[in-house]
C-alpha cells in the first residue's frame, strides 16, 4: 500500500461572485482554514482584538479554491487509488485533472473518492471549490426552525457556534480542515475494533474488523499486543479471505484503566497486519487501548433515583466541566496545544470532561490526551439548542452516516465513557400534560 499526504500548503484564491473585488491569491495551509490564513498573511485583523471578528464577515460571500499539483507515485498500482480528506469545511466541490470527484457536505465526517480512474502517471492537478456561503442559504427557509444565537446553522452540517454563540464571535469558516492523503491499494484494513471481556484476573481482547478486500483475496491477519511497559504480549494468525475477520487473544493478569485520581491509565497497543497470501505485508494499524468496565448505575431513592458512574466496579465522583472547541479555526489545533489543556484540567483534579454538542468531533490528539491522563469524556452528537429540520430524510440520513462514522472513530478509547444525545434541543418542547 502507498500513501502520499497531500497535507502542507497549497495555492489558495478568492474570489468576490459580484465582480466588485479584486480576487485574492495567496498560500493556504493544508489542514486550515480560509480565515486563519488570511490573517496571518496580514490580510485580515487579529480576530480576538475588540471587535476585528466583524471585519471576518466578506469572506461569507466570496468563493475560495484550492488547488495543488502533486506526481502520483511511481512504483504504485494506480488502478484503485481513494483520495480521503479526513474533514471539508464545509460544502465543496472536488476535481482532479479537470474531472468532476463529487461533492461534499458534512463538516465532520471524512470524504473518501475514487481517484484512479482520473488519476495520471507523473504530475495531477487537484482542486477543492468552496461556494460563497451566502449563496448556499439563499434557498434555505430561514425561521421555519427556531435556533439559539443563529437560525441559518440548522441547515449545515458544520461546527454550529461558528455562526455566534454566547462565547464566540461569528465566524462562518471555509476550508480543508483536516488531513488529505491519497493511498494506493490492493487490500486494507478497514477498521480495527477492540473489545475487551474482563473474567475474574484475566481479560479476553476481542478484535473485529472489516476489510477492503474487493477482489476477495486470500488474506492473513496477524495481531500481536504490547503491554503498558513495553513487554510483548499473546500474538494470533488467521486466515481471511472476505470483507470481516474477528480474532480473539486472552490476557492474564491485565493492568486497568482508571480515571485520574483513582489510580494509572495503562494502556495497551494492539497491531494488527494485513499481508498477502505470499506473506507480503499490504497494511498495518496500531491501535492503543485500556481495559476497565464501565456501568451507569441508576438506582431508586426517595427523590427519584441515582446518576452514578461505576468504572471497574468503583463508584466514581465525577469532577469536570464542559469543553467546546479551543479555537474558533479548530484545523490549527496542535497536538501540543491538546496536551496543555488536558494536562491543566488533569492537574486540577478534574476526572471529566462533557464536549459539547456545538462543537465538533475532536481529533485523535485529544482522545489521546484524555486516555493518558484519565479524563473521561461524555461526547455529545453535534446538535445543539434549536429545532432540526427533522421533517427532511436527506438531513436524516446525514445525520446517520455523521453518527455511524463518529462512533467508529472513537469507541477504542477508554476515555470516552458514553454518548449524549444532543445538547439542548428539548428546551423550548411543550412540557407533558399531567
């Protein structure tokens, strides 16, 4: 398998529909965002300084284009090739060498496109269009559905406080906001899911996964575990020759997981292999994981009944708050900048972490972050304070793929302790007649 991150800096360019203007052309950072760009190119205020936020506002109404060229791997297979873009900000249109990809309308999810078919040997031109977003919310009937702050966000599957909350300015943000790679493959590993089974002083580690294997090779699947001290643990070969493989390893006397102030966060790191009949490998994943058991106990009192999590049995005293996004351009975010503010919270005794449903799903430098240092988060689905156009299936199906891909993403890590429906929605319903 080859991949080729196409992250970095690429040619980025304005331009006012009206004709008004004149365009903008500048480098753009690749994960970024239009916004950020321009005001570190000096094009733009510093957007936290009294009330420069509002000179963000022209940006809304033009169109921003991407491109960068890039030579396609020469010793690769180029037959069947995807071009993932881990996150598009948000409504975008995708060309490579000319030839329309698809579309993309979902801030949160990634987008995977076929590019072999339009991919060339040697040098490819990419392109990424973002239309002006004033333009996109021309049709959409604004005030059918009540929102706090913003009745436009409704519509948009994108970060929702960047339209304004009661904390941020409004920024309305374009941009490839997360990592873009282009992989060249002949069999992968889709996903890698470890579930762990505790019995008395030993664990079972279950693993499933799903496979790309579209010409239904025969396949090996090789997983071995490494211990929270580096020590090697139990190894598993078997063979697949499908889309699905599930192997499963027991572990004696495992190490637990536990939240901050109750004892460590061993982690453990599974690798699994994918290789070829013959024995070469075609791909790898390394995922770390802890092993704890998790159980919401809601137990009948006089005054109603309880709310207590339990994490290995123990009961636990929840201390924490509520994380929204660190920066109103959340593609800039670094790792570093992750583990300062994890570390702050860990270091105040904090055990918990709520994040919030008008933010985003947070990159793998956070979960990270709170699986080394035992904060336990509630995650929220990305919905927050208004009325949804519930009545339209297209939203509703967005919101399932939004959905499945989140709970994919993030269910091997022991900090995330469950999933909360939405924040708010419900606070305008008309409470039940007695």
């Amino acid at each position: 398998m080859h991949t080729l991150s196409l992250n970095g800096y690429w040619e980025l360019a304005g331009a006012d529909p009206s004709g008004e203007a004149e365009p903008v052309r500048l480098r753009g950072r690749v994960p970024g965002h239009v916004q950020h760009d321009l005001w570190q190119k000096g094009l733009l205020p510093d957007p936290f300084w009294r009330d420069n936020a509002d000179r963000y506002r022209w940006t809304e109404s033009w169109d921003w284009r991407y491109t960068r060229a890039f030579d396609a791997p020469e010793d690769a297979d180029l037959s069947r090739v995807e071009l993932k873009f881990e996150g598009l900000d948000t409504l975008a249109e995708i060309t490579l060498n000319g030839a329309p990809l698809g579309r993309a309308k979902n801030m949160f999810i990634p987008h995977r496109f076929d590019a072999g078919k339009h991919l060339l040997p040697g040098r490819n031109e990419l392109e990424v269009f973002f239309p002006a977003f004033t333009g996109q919310i021309k049709d959409k009937p604004v005030g059918k559905h009540f929102a706090c702050f913003n009745e436009e966000r409704v519509f948009f599957r994108k970060m929702q406080c960047s339209f304004g909350w009661d904390w941020v300015h409004r920024f309305v943000t374009s941009g490839i906001w997360r990592p873009v790679t282009l992989t060249a493959y002949t069999a992968r590993l889709a996903d890698v899911c470890v579930r762990t089974l505790l019995h008395g002083d030993a664990a079972e580690v279950v693993l499933e996964l799903r496979l790309d294997n579209p010409d239904r090779l025969p396949l090996t699947v090789t997983a071995t575990l490494e211990g929270p001290d580096g020590d090697a643990m139990p190894c598993r070969e078997i063979a697949a020759d499908g889309d699905a493989a599930e192997l499963t390893m027991e572990l004696p006397h495992p190490q637990r997981w536990w939240p901050n102030g109750m004892g460590g966060q061993p982690l453990y790191t599974c690798t699994v292999t994918l290789a070829s009949e013959d024995g070469t490998a075609l791909d790898e994943r390394a995922v770390p994981f802890g092993i704890r058991t998790v159980e919401l106990e809601e137990a009948p009192t006089d005054a109603g009944k309880t709310f207590t999590f339990r994490i290995n049995g123990e009961p636990v005293f929840c201390r924490g708050g509520n994380w929204v996004p660190a920066d109103p351009f959340p593609g800039v975010i670094d790792a570093a900048r992750y583990e300062r503010l994890i570390g702050l919270a860990r270091d105040a005794n904090c055990n918990m972490l709520r994040t919030w449903g008008g933010g985003i799903y947070e990159p793998e430098p956070f979960w990270h972050a709170c699986d080394r240092m035992g904060v336990m988060v509630i995650q929220d689905f990305l919905l927050a304070c208004a009325e949804y156009p519930e009545d339209d299936p297209a939203f509703l199906d967005a919101l399932r793929v939004e959905f499945r891909e989140a709970i994919v993403r993030l269910r091997n890590h022991p900090s995330l302790l469950m999933w909360s429906g939405n924040n708010e929605l419900g606070m305008n319903s008309a409470p039940e007649s007695d």
